[in-house]
C-alpha cells in the first residue's frame, strides 16, 4: 500500500486524478501495490477518521491477504521466497559437504589408529617371542651348568639351598642370631 501525505496541496484535484497526471513510473507502482493507497491531509491533524480509515484498509488488506503482509501472488513476495529456497539450499548443501568431510576426517583418523594399534600388536608379540626365545636359550644354559657341577640335584633342589643360605643361622642354646653375611 502507497501513503500518500500531504493531501492538502492536491489543491482541489483527487488523489487519482494526480496519479494520471504524475506519469506511468507512479501508475506502475500503483499497480504493483495492488492498487492500494491512502491519503493523508497533513493540515487536518484534528481529523482522526483518516487515520482510523488508514488502520481499516491495511487490516482488510492483511485478511485479504490470508493473513500475510504479502499477498501470495505478489511478484515481490515470489522472488522472496525463491530467494529465500536457493539459499536454504545452497545452505544445506555447504553443511552436507561439511559433514562429509567432517566424516571423511574421522574415518582418516580411525583408520590411523587402528593402523597403529595393528603395529603396536606385533611390536608386542615380537617383542614376547623374542624374550620367550631368550628365557628358553637361558634356561638351556642353566641347566646344562647345573648339570655339570651338581649332577645329581634336580634345579628345584638347587634353589631351595640357596634360598635356605639366606636364612638367619640359630646357635644352640643361644638366642642370638647370626646373619650369614655378617660374618
């Protein structure tokens, strides 16, 4: 809708008969407005029913409207709402390659990870065949130089006299102790 002011110097003439005379660039607008105007007298301010009339033609131009300030069929509102629809799209499609390579990342990391853990595992398992190889090598060797100083003890023999030569040593009749290596 137009508003008009200053009403006062149309001098006579009606508000139509101005838009005629104004040119086809203000008829053109008219138009696209539906045809929708008002006119204010800026000299009668103690005139309230045009501003009561000006109320009452905006709310029958909102009910004419289903409620909208835009007419459904405006070509202004229809070029909103393309505009409107290309960038919730635009919009959409930035947010899906954004999570795409969002996913992309995660998956790069993931793999990492796994890829390391995997190196990790046989490092390990490497690691413990090589001590199982070296303990076995080990007790080879102890037992074959057990074997040849003490022929006939068994290992479990051996270690149970070298844990007894740990054990404090007890006089008779005495209650004093004495260490095996203090002396």
């Amino acid at each position: 809708m137009i508003l008009f002011t200053r009403g006062d110097h149309l001098k006579g003439r009606t508000i139509e008969q101005h838009i005629e005379e104004a040119g086809e660039e203000l008829q053109q607008l008219v138009e696209k407005c539906g045809n929708r105007y008002h006119v204010l007298n800026n000299k009668n301010r103690s005139d309230r029913t045009q501003v009561t009339q000006l109320l009452d033609k905006i709310d029958n131009m909102v009910k004419g409207s289903g409620g909208c300030y835009l007419p459904i069929s405006s070509e202004i509102y229809q070029q909103v709402e393309e505009r409107i629809r290309l960038k919730e799209q635009e919009l959409n499609e930035k947010h899906k390659e954004e999570l795409s390579r969002k996913e992309e990342e995660m998956k790069q990391k993931y793999e990492e990870k796994q890829r390391r853990r995997e190196e990790m595992k046989q490092k390990y398992e490497e690691e413990q065949r090589r001590r199982v190889g070296e303990e076995s090598k080990l007790l080879v060797r102890r037992r074959k130089s057990n074997e040849g100083s003490r022929p006939n003890l068994s290992e479990s023999k051996v270690e149970n006299e070298s844990e007894e030569s740990k054990l404090p040593v007890r006089r008779r009749n005495s209650k004093e102790t004495i260490s095996p290596n203090s002396e």
